[in-house]
C-alpha cells in the first residue's frame, strides 16, 4: 500500500505527467464550462392562460418574434414525429451520431455540395443557441458541446429545448407558438396530420412555411407519416386519414379575449422582473368571453348616446380570483376611442360606491342602529352644499333606505358625524391606494366621488367584505386580517394558516346588515318583482354616479361572486343621463344571469350581535317615552347608540289641542303623552313624505312656552354659511333664497337682515333676499315673539 502511494507521488513529480493533467483538467473544466448559461436568453412573449390553460391572449417578443416561454412538457406526438423525421438514433447517442455524420459526408462529397448536415436534435439545439455558421470547425465545435449537454441533461430536457426555441418559418419560433399561430389550438390537440407538418417545418423554415410552397411542405409531411406507418407508431388507417387534412396556407391571429390583462401582467411583469413571462390566471374563458359579449351588445346601445367605453370585472370571494375581466369595450377600429385603455385600473371619481363602507364603519364603531333616522335637509357644511340626486329633501330617513336610495345629503351627516379623516384612514386599511392627496384635501366630498377609486380596488373592498362575513362562522366568530386583500388574476396555490384576532377592521354584525340593505335596492327594469321569482339571484349592489354624468359605476355581491361594472369615456367627457342605474347596472344583472344561480344567502351572525329594544319610529334605541318598540338584532356596538332624542314627554289640555304647561292649567286637568317629535327643519319635509306624522299641537295662548322647545328654525342658510351668489344672464347681481319651518301652521314669521325689516311669509316660509358681500345677521322673529338669529357671509367672489 505504501509502495503504491510512494509511485503516485513519484508519478505526479515528473513534468510530463503535470502537464497531461494540467491539460486533461483544462479540457475537462472547459467541456464542463463550453455551454452558455442560460442556454437560451432570447426574450419571449408575453402570455396568459386561463384556469384551464387555455390561450387567452399573447403579445409578440421584443425582438419581433413570436416566442412563447419554454414549455417543458413535449407531447407525445411530436416526440415521435421529430425523432423519427430528424434523428431516429436521438435515444442513444451520446449527442452525435457517427452513422449520420458518415452519411452526409458521403452525399456531400458525391454531390459536390452541402445536401446533408448530419446533424442530431441535440447538435441543432446547440447551433440554435450558440446560432454558428455552418461550417466544420462550428460542425466539431457543436459536437463537443453537444456532449456536454448529453451529460448534463436528460433526452426529455433536449427535445424540450428543440420544441421551444425551433424556427417553424416566418417570424414563429417554438412549437406553442407555431401549434398557435398555424392551428389556433395547443399542441396537445394536433392530430398526427397536423403534428407531422409541425416536425418537418424547423427542417427547412425558410424554405417550407405555412403560405409559401405548400407542395412541398404537403409532400414532406406525407413522407414522415409513411416513415411513421412503417415504423409501427401509427397503423395505415390513421396514416392515410391523416394525408387528407390539409396544411396551413397562413398564420392565423392568436386569441385576445383578455387583452387588458395581458397588458396588466406584462406592466406587472416589468415591474417585478422575476418569473416565467407566461402565467395561468384565474379567468374563466368561455365566462370571459361571455361578458365580452355582453358588453359589445350595451356598448352598441351606449354610443348612440356618445357613450363610448365600457369595463367589467367578476370576482371569486373566497379568493379574491379574477373570473372575467375586461377592461374596456369601445370602438376599437377608432383610436380617439381610447380602447386600449384598460379602466379596470384607471382611477376614476367613484360617485355613490364608497356610501356602504361608510355606512358599515358607523356600525362598526356604534354611532348609528340599521335604522337610525338621519337628517335629510337642506345643509351647507364650510362652503360645501350636497344636494339628493333628485334635489329633494325627506326630512329625516332611516340610515338604511338612505344607503338603498343612495342619498347625499344623509351621507354626508353621517360623514360629518364619523369624521372624514377617519373614514379615509379606513379606505386606507382596507386597500384603497388613489387617494394621493391627504385627508382635507377631500373633506366631506369624500363620500360623494370627491376623489378618484379604481374599479379593481371597490370589488375588491365589496369581496373583502362579503369574505369577512362567510368566515365569520368559519372561523369561530374570530377575524384574518389577510381577508383584506386585493384582488389576484394569478393561480397562487400556497395556503397558509390564519392568524386570526377577536376584531376585525369592520365586524360581522355590521357588514351583514350594510349588505341587506344594499339587497333592497330596486333593480332596473323589474320594479321590484325579482323577489317573486325563485330562480332570481339575491345581490346586494350600489350604483355611482359622478359628477357631471361622466363615470356609471354598478357593483353587486352575492356570498359567491362580486360583479364591478363601470361606463363612461376614458377621456372624462360627461353625457346626459350617463347614470349608474341607467348605464352600468342593466350589465351588471346580465353578467349575474351568467353565474350559478344560489338563493342561499349571507349566514346571520348571532354571536356578533345583541337583541334590543330599537324606536319603531327613530330607529334608534327605545327610551322610556317610545311607546312603539321592535326588538331586533343589532350589532354589539349598537349598545353604545344614544336613546331615541325625537320622543318626548309633551303636556296637553284635556281635549289633546294645546299644549300646556302647569303655569297654566291645573295638574289634573293636563294630559301627559309621549309624542315623536322632529326638529322643526326635519319635520317641514318629513310630514308631506310620512302622513302619519303627527304635527306637536302649539300652546295655548294663555301658556308660557317651554324654554326647551323650537317652534321655528332657519333651514337655510345656517348659521357661520359662507355663500357665493352668481351673476344672472343679464349681468346683474342673482339673489338667494332663504327657508325657514315652523312647527304651527299659519303662523306668520317677521324677516329681518341686519336689524332691517325685509318681508313676513305665512306657511310657506321662503325670502329672495340680494345681501351685498360681506358678514350679515338674519332674524326671524313669529308672532308669538319666537325668536332666532343666524350669522352668514357673502362672498365676494
């Protein structure tokens, strides 16, 4: 054993043998080496799939070729077509073939030309990385490195390499794509027929292409499926049926039923350069290709009225995945259209959508029960003036018919009341990013489209809310904060365990009860009979109009699906009547008819609420002067709600006309009710809505009026108003218009400006008045002696 270590040593001392090693070593470290990594560094294409894996669309490379990435499955077919075409001995070699390269020297040399390369699959995969000449030096270079990447991969990984990075004539690289381009399906479903063209193309691109020299391209084709007859691979029948189905005569355009999310994941992917340039998304195609029809179809009807962009989008709940999505719809042989415009991520004013988080959130946080009454006036808020879409006015309505109606004015008391700055940091936590500029910038227009959303972010938001409610059950009445997600269009199948709190972000209780009363909005068309029908889906939706008439928005959930639909121009211009309810919500109900159709509906979460007393008129928790009373779940933060503040205790003459008070009239001739009484602004527009209202009776002449009680009371202006009055057609100065309520009818109510007697009114209590710019003083004095004073600005400009 020594001897023997002693001659290795004496071996590696003598130079001759150094330098053999030496160059064996380098031989071996530049064989290892000789291959480029990556192999293949062409760009590819942009290309998405669906759930399937089925083309949705694809977007030509860099370089101008149609190169989809690798694939790394070859089907069968091929495989057998292209061994057996190119290289018979491809299973066995070790990257060259002896035999092959003997064969083309002879018909070289006997023909006095270059007829034959020689060359297996595994030496064309080299030249068509490296892209050498062809030459012998190249020819010997190739056969090395086809060796190494025998060594280094398996015959599988080698075809892979062919299949993708092949030429199959024109501008068409790689089997998918060609399977594409020339047969508009995959390459899984090519028949032997088909197959069999697509192995002899590589053979000769130039030469033999789709278009060009069809003979010779039908001729060789013919050629390779007899080869595969007498091989045994195929039997004669499949062979002779294959040799009548005609070669393509021209390259035929890919699928674009998702171009607007192709052009998404293309953004996305330059982005965030990592990953295959080809994905599987989420999209359903035949779903996918259904709302694109749907969409041509309202867009055809929408532009008579120079309406011109439509985008919608559906959404799983459970994940949060992308069924369909189309991000616009418009006149696409016109480029002032915009169509490639993809408005699913454009942000845009959001109109009337946001109202339901609002209203979910003052749940949330105990400031409102379902039903509170909210005030429905005339208001001006530091300049700010919301009006109803119909510019009327109810006095008071309940919070939720007030989010089924979708009304301003109560949206905007109930921003006031809840703070703006917290209800944008609540859009913030729930995933909202369009909101650059900081909270005051938008104020109480917030709730109104004051600033801009994203048709991707707002059905996200609504499937937040809808997931958040199914897993309420689910996760034992605890909440995920990663139930507030975006939404995806990729396949992510990593699933990781919740970690779950006892609050969430808004909680169960109040999401449920924001969703029934988004589910009583009427639908468009079917004035409110859908609800006989048992096969109608239940949906919750909101409408949005923006200013101007120039976004339509219409979102609606079920426990399963959310739909978004938005209608407009991309390039802002406002048309008549362009309204969410008119526009985007008939698609919107189209698109439903598209989904499984389920009565079930959101699952109540009793352990997230109380059951307690509520004011069957107020809505509010029922006091001790509420004689009507509803119990009903509400919230748990609904304990926190005041007690109803409109029923009071009221003292009355023994025939219930007058009121009265103990000054007055003897303690036992006084009659003692609980009434429903409004303020005097909420009661002037409430009682021609509600005849069962019951006006408070005046007091008797004789009776000091409680010093706790308005009988009057200025609608508007209110008191610190800031007014701007604008100029009339002639030129001249406008005047405004003043309002004031008061409880007893056919009073007469004195105005004064400035301590300056300006008119009286009876009943209807409305003053033109022209104050000139500056701070100004209204008084409003009745005939009873009441008295109310309001200070105001005009503005000068």
């Amino acid at each position: 054993m020594r001897l023997g270590s002693n001659r290795i040593s004496f071996l590696i001392k003598k130079p001759k043998v150094i330098i053999i090693l030496s160059f064996l070593s380098a031989l071996f470290l530049l064989f290892w080496l000789c291959l480029p990594s990556p192999l293949f560094n062409s760009p590819t294409s942009y290309v998405i799939d669906d759930t399937d894996g089925q083309l949705l669309g694809a977007s030509i490379a860099t370089d101008g070729q149609w190169r989809f990435p690798p694939n790394a499955d070859v089907p069968e077919k091929f495989r057998q077509c292209i061994i057996t075409f190119e290289d018979k001995r491809f299973m066995h070699h070790p990257g060259f073939d002896l035999l092959a390269l003997g064969r083309a020297f002879r018909q070289n040399f006997q023909s006095n030309k270059v007829t034959s390369g020689g060359s297996t699959i595994t030496m064309q995969v080299i030249r068509l990385a490296t892209k050498h000449k062809r030459n012998i030096w190249n020819k010997v270079i190739e056969i090395f490195m086809a060796m190494r990447l025998e060594a280094g991969f398996t015959k599988n990984e080698i075809l892979s390499f062919y299949a993708s990075n092949a030429p199959f004539g024109s501008n068409v690289i790689g089997l998918d794509a060609a399977s594409w381009r020339y047969f508009g399906r995959s390459p899984d479903k090519l028949s032997w027929g088909e197959m069999a063209a697509m192995a002899v193309l590589p053979n000769s691109p130039s030469l033999v292409h789709p278009g060009k020299n069809r003979a010779t391209l039908l001729k060789k084709r013919n050629l390779l499926l007899d080869r595969l007859y007498r091989n045994g691979i195929i039997d004669s029948t499949t062979a002779a049926l294959a040799k009548f189905e005609p070669v393509p005569d021209r390259p035929m355009p890919l699928p674009q039923l998702a171009p607007h999310l192709l052009q998404r994941f293309k953004t996305d992917h330059q982005i965030n350069t990592n990953g295959d340039t080809r994905i599987k998304t989420s999209i359903r195609a035949a779903l996918q290709q259904q709302v694109n029809d749907i969409l041509e179809r309202h867009h055809q009807v929408l532009k008579a009225n120079d309406v011109n962009n439509i985008a919608a989008i559906v959404l799983d709940v459970e994940t949060g995945a992308t069924l369909a999505y189309a991000g616009n719809i418009a006149h696409k042989e016109d480029p002032e259209m915009e169509s490639d415009v993809d408005v699913i991520n454009a942000p845009r004013s959001p109109g009337s959508t946001l109202k339901p988080v609002l209203y979910a959130s003052m749940l949330h946080d105990g400031l409102l029960l379902p039903n509170s009454l909210m005030p429905d006036i005339p208001t001006q808020i530091a300049g700010y003036h919301p009006e109803n879409f119909d510019l009327g006015y109810d006095g008071a309505v309940p919070a939720s018919k007030a989010l089924s109606r979708s009304l301003n004015v109560p949206a905007v008391k109930m921003l006031q009341q809840f703070k703006y700055e917290r209800f944008y940091d609540v859009l913030q936590k729930m995933g909202v990013t369009t909101l650059k500029r900081p909270a005051d910038h938008y104020g109480l227009s917030l709730i109104l489209g004051g600033g801009e959303n994203t048709l991707w972010e707002l059905t996200g938001i609504y499937a937040d809310m809808a997931r958040v409610l199914n897993h309420y059950q689910k996760y034992n009445g605890k909440y995920n904060p990663a139930d507030y997600h975006n939404p995806v269009y990729k396949i992510n199948t990593e699933t990781k365990q919740p970690d779950l709190e006892k609050s969430g972000l808004l909680d169960a209780g109040s999401i449920f009860y924001t969703l029934q009363a988004m589910e009583e909005v009427m639908r468009p068309g079917e004035e409110m009979l859908w609800q006989q029908f048992s096969s109608s889906q239940r949906i919750a939706w909101k409408t949005g109009t923006s200013f101007g008439f120039r976004d339509g928005w219409a979102i609606g959930i079920t426990p399963k699906y959310v739909v978004g639909v938005w209608v407009g121009n991309t390039d802002g211009e406002g048309r008549p009547n362009l309204t969410g309810i008119s526009t985007a919500a008939p698609a919107l109900f189209e698109i439903f008819r598209l989904l499984p159709v389920t009565r079930d509906w959101f699952e109540m979460p009793v352990g997230e609420m109380v059951k307690i007393k509520v004011c069957h008129q107020s809505g509010y928790r029922a006091g001790e002067y509420c004689d009507d009373q509803d119990e009903m779940w509400v919230p748990k933060s609904g304990l926190k709600v005041a007690v109803c503040p409109y029923h009071q205790l009221v003292h009355l003459s023994w025939d219930e006309k007058w009121q009265v008070t103990g000054n007055c009239t003897p303690p036992n001739q006084i009659v003692n009710k609980h009434w429903f009484v409004l303020p005097p602004s909420m009661e002037y527009y409430y009682k021609t809505k509600n005849y069962q209202y019951r006006v408070l009776p005046p007091f008797r002449p004789d009776c000091v009026q409680a010093e706790n009680s308005a009988p009057m009371e200025v609608i508007y202006p209110k008191d610190g108003a800031k007014i701007y009055i604008p100029l009339e057609a002639d030129g001249s100065r406008g005047r405004v218009i003043f309002n004031a309520a008061h409880r007893q009818k056919g009073v007469k109510i004195f105005w004064h400006l400035d301590n300056k007697y300006v008119g009286e009114t009876t009943d209807f209590h409305q003053m033109a008045v022209n104050p000139p710019p500056g701070k100004h003083v209204l008084t409003l004095v009745d005939e009873n002696g009441n008295t109310v004073h309001i200070e105001f600005e005009i503005l000068q400009k």
